[in-house]
C-alpha cells in the first residue's frame, strides 16, 4: 500500500512527464507551422521576410536555446548567432527575445517567413 508521500510523488512525476509532453508538441507544432507556411510562400514587405539563415535562428529561439546554444547547434559564431537574432528582433518589431516568444505564443505572425 502507497503512503500519501508517495502518491504526492507519484502525482508530480506525472504531471511533469505532461508538462514535457505538452512543451514538445508545442515546439513539433511551431516548427510544423512555419515550414507549411515557408512551403506556401506566403510574401511580405521586404522588411518582414527573414533569411534562411534567420528563420533557423528564430526557430531555435523559440525552443528557448540560448545564443551559445544556437551556435553549437548551427555551426556558427555566438557573435554571429547574435546578428542574426538582432535582425529577427528588428523585423518582428519584437524589441526582446522573451517579447518574440510570447508574441509567437499567442499569435504567430505568418509574415516571418523564411526567404532564400
């Protein structure tokens, strides 16, 4: 028989094994959306339209990886992974990454779309 300790613990191992869950389908659906709107060629004025280079960075971002991490990730400098976030930041009109976050969250802007 379980003490109440242990179903205490039980309860939020469970409910961290959901949280996970649910941030993973969150990133799998980010990901899907933007490469289905890339796919699209959904357009927008030049100053919206992100490089390749840039929607790879945006897309980390908002997997919540920081600069260091990104750079490993891409192969690149982490001065060059903070040019590209400037840029992202400047053409979203987000003024910081967490703003670019929650901003993603509760509406994605179709417009940030990746361009050759």
């Amino acid at each position: 028989m379980s003490t109440r300790g242990e179903a205490k613990t039980l309860n939020q191992a469970f409910l961290d094994a959901v949280v996970r869950t649910i941030q993973t389908l969150d990133e799998h659906v980010n990901h899907y959306v933007a490469q289905r709107l890339a796919e699209c060629s959904v357009s927008a004025g030049p100053e919206w339209q992100l490089s390749r280079r840039e929607h790879e960075v945006l897309t980390l971002i908002l997997q919540r990886l920081t600069n260091k991490e990104i750079g490993v990730r891409l192969g690149i400098s982490e001065r060059t992974v903070k040019f590209h976030v400037s840029a992202v930041l400047r053409k979203s009109g987000a003024t910081s990454r967490l703003e670019l976050v929650r901003g993603h969250k509760a509406a994605p802007n179709p417009q940030l779309v990746a361009h050759s």
